[in-house]
C-alpha cells in the first residue's frame, strides 16, 4: 500500500480515537456522577445518553459541513470541538452544565461517525478500501481501551473527583489530531465533485498512484447531470441495507456493555476496582479482534465477518442470559470477553466500511449520514433506558433479549446483504442493484 496512503488513513482514524476514548471514558464516571449529583435512574440515563443525543444531531448533520466545506476541514473542526467540550465536561459544577458539553461532544462524536469514513472511502484504491477503512474502527477500538486503562489508572485521583480527570484526558488527543489534520490532502472526489477542481484532485491522486485521467472521468460520470435525492425510490434499497445493519448493530447491547461495563459487572457480584479492571480486558479483547477483522475484511469480505459475528453474538449473548439465571455468575465476565469478541470481528469491523462504501458518490456523505443517524439514535435509546432496567428487570431478561435480535441479524446477513469488497465505488450502485 502507498505509504501516503497509509499515513493519511491512519491520521483520519485518530478521529475514531477520539471517538471510543469519548464514548468509554464515561463508564467510569458514570456511578461517580449519580452519586454526587442524587441523580434517579431515569436522571442518570439521560446523562449519560446525553452524548449519543448529540451524536443523532451529529450524524444527521455531519454531511452538511463535509459536502461544503469539505473533508478535511470537517474533520478539523471535529477536534476542536472535541477539545472544548471534554474541558468544559471535566469542570462541570452541576449535571445540567455537565449534559450540555457532553450533548456538545456527541456532535463531533455523530460527525466524525459519518466524515472520518467517508474520508478514508474516498481515497482508498477498492482493493484496500476495507482495510484502511478499518483504521478507523482500529481507533475507535484503541480509543476505548485507551480509555478504560486510564479510568482504571485514574481512579482515586483527586478521591471523589476522579472522573474529572478521566473525562479530561481527551483533550489531549484532540488537540493532536486537529494539528495533524493540517497536513493531510483534501479528498480528490470532493475537490472533484464540490469544488469543480480537477487539477488539485489530479495532484492528489498523482500522490496515491491511481490512473489519474481514468480516474477524474470516472468520478465526473458517476454523478447524474441532476442533484439526486437521497429520499427517493432510486435508492430505496441501499437505505433499508443502512438502517437495518445500523438498527442491529445496537440491538446486540454493544453500547449496553461499553457505557455501563463496571455496572453489568457489579450485577454479575464484581465489586467496583475489579469491575473497572475487567473493562480494560474488553478493550484488550476488542483491540485484538478488531485487528483480526482488519487482516480478513478485505481477504474473505464482508459477509463472511458478519456471519462469524452473528454466530458468536448468538452463542455469547444466550451463555450471558443463562448465567445471569444460575447461582455461579463468575464465568459471565469470561462470556463478555468472547461477546466483545464477535462483536469487533463482525459488526465492530464491517458497519463503517459497509455504510461508507453503500451509496453512491452523488449521495454518499447523506446516505452515509443516514446510516450513522440510525447507529446513534438507537444508541441514545439503549443508553437512556438501560440503567432502569438493569436495576428493574433480571440480567437473563435483558440479554434474552439481545440474544434474539442477533438471530434477526443472521437473517439479514444471509437474506439481504450484498458482498461491497473489491468493487469500485463508481460501480456500487450497479452492484447493489445486480445483487
């Protein structure tokens, strides 16, 4: 692969770092923030799911700003934002300031979701477009790890005022990023598209090593002479592809587990600092599969990793179910470990790529945005309802639950999902369609 390439890919998934250490660091803070505040259950949920409401906004929107102002400086912006509002999250005196950054936060969080992809896709050749990709997911994964190591450092730094350390270490990143986000190239397809500026585009793809003539023709022609509707009939089947893997890609409790780890813990009997140790081996665990799914997602594709994924959410989901239903509850940190698993091998690796490469180069940055509108939407649901009903209803209910959405989500693999690896994003929509 071009070094270029590669260099510019892994700088654009660092927003994917920001991004896990943003959407973990606060299951550390979480029952620190309910107990200084006197917050109820619903209170602590809204608090909490603040930051995926500020995703659906971000997700929504994030297209606007990378369709006009471009890629790069999207991204840019994004780190900036990150940088303030983990800050002002960090001293927050009272939980209304506190939801507010955190609101702030989940609009770069929804943004980078839809922009940082989108980026990568735009630039990668097909046949490392899953891969580099990936880097992204790579990120959001070392994020979240990154992100529970620290909490776990952290805690009792400062005795009851811990979190705020934790919350503040994202600053740090943030600021890295927006600096190396200065140099890297603007995307040749949207200088092609948007700005109408061949010869920047050419230079930019004179650096990756594309057919440059070939390749500006390519992208001119697949753009119709009329503004497309991404709401319309035409592309009927690529959105009910976006919604559905997005609808399930929550509906396996991935966010459950990743906002609330030291919670599901404590109600498997594990007290809070062997708790918070056990979310560090989910991110050891996350990182590796997600680095496992990077090496074949672009060797055995994308279905391939959602059926292995699939199976292993069923299998791990139904053992955490029954366990929560036993006298011996100690093996249920194992079965999230293998949960955490299949979920970085499968749906961890493929949603970014798939929703990236799904659309059309005339509606991609909205379809994509569709696509990650639906991720946090659902996302924001889980987190907001997740703390009554873990104190409400038995564990084997919740994940029962989760179990048989998966089984739904096999379904759609094998019924529904068309294989994207390899071909052109010029030629997706005919893929799609012929599929």
């Amino acid at each position: 692969m071009n070094k270029k390439l590669a260099l510019w890919s892994i700088t654009v998934g660092l927003g994917g770092l920001l991004f896990g250490l943003d959407v973990a660091v606060i299951s550390g803070a979480e029952q620190a923030i309910q107990t200084l505040w006197n917050l109820s259950d619903w209170m602590h949920g809204t608090a909490i799911a603040m930051a995926l409401y500020g995703t659906v906004f971000g997700a929504a929107l994030g297209n606007i700003p990378a369709n006009r102002i471009g890629r790069k400086k999207t991204l840019f912006w994004i780190g900036i934002v990150f940088l303030i509002t983990s800050i002002g999250a960090a001293l927050a005196q009272d939980v209304y300031s506190f939801m507010a950054f955190r609101f702030l936060s989940g609009l770069s969080i929804g943004a980078s979701s839809v922009v940082a992809p989108v980026y990568i896709s735009e630039i990668a050749p097909p046949k490392y477009r899953g891969r580099m990709v990936i880097s992204f997911q790579l990120n959001v994964v070392a994020g979240i790890m990154l992100a529970y190591f620290s909490n776990y450092l952290l805690q009792g730094l400062g005795g009851e005022q811990d979190w705020r350390w934790m919350l503040g270490v994202v600053a740090v990143p943030s600021l890295l990023f927006s600096v190396l986000m200065l140099f890297t190239p603007e995307t040749p397809r949207w200088l092609v598209l948007y700005k109408k500026d061949t010869a920047a585009a050419k230079k930019v793809l004179a650096l990756t090593g594309d057919a440059t003539d070939e390749m500006i023709s390519a992208i001119q022609q697949s753009v119709s002479a009329t503004k497309e509707k991404l709401f319309s009939k035409k592309f009927y089947w690529p959105l009910l592809l976006a919604f559905l893997i997005a609808f399930f890609n929550q509906m396996s409790g991935i966010n459950a587990i990743i906002y609330f780890a030291p919670k599901v813990f404590e109600m498997a009997g594990i007290e809070r600092s062997g708790a918070l140790l056990s979310t560090v081996g989910i991110g050891a665990v996350n990182l590796l599969f997600t680095i496992t799914g990077w090496y074949l997602i672009d060797r055995f594709g994308r279905k391939a990793l959602m059926y292995l994924g699939s199976i292993g959410y069923i299998v791990s989901l139904s053992l955490i179910a029954f366990s929560f239903n036993s006298a011996d509850k100690s093996m249920i940190v194992y079965y999230v470990f293998l949960f955490i698993a299949a979920h970085a091998v499968g749906q961890g690796a493929v949603i970014w790529v798939f929703l990236s490469e799904l659309f059309p180069n005339s509606v991609r940055a909205s379809g994509t945005s569709f696509g990650c509108l639906t991720h946090w939407v659902f996302a924001a649901l889980v987190a907001q309802v997740f703390p009554f009903f873990a104190a409400n209803v038995p564990g084997t209910y919740i994940f029962g639950f989760f179990a048989i959405m998966m089984v739904l989500q096999l379904l759609y693999v094998w019924k529904m999902m068309p294989e994207t690896k390899g071909v052109a994003l010029e030629d997706m929509e005919k893929s799609i369609v012929l599929h």
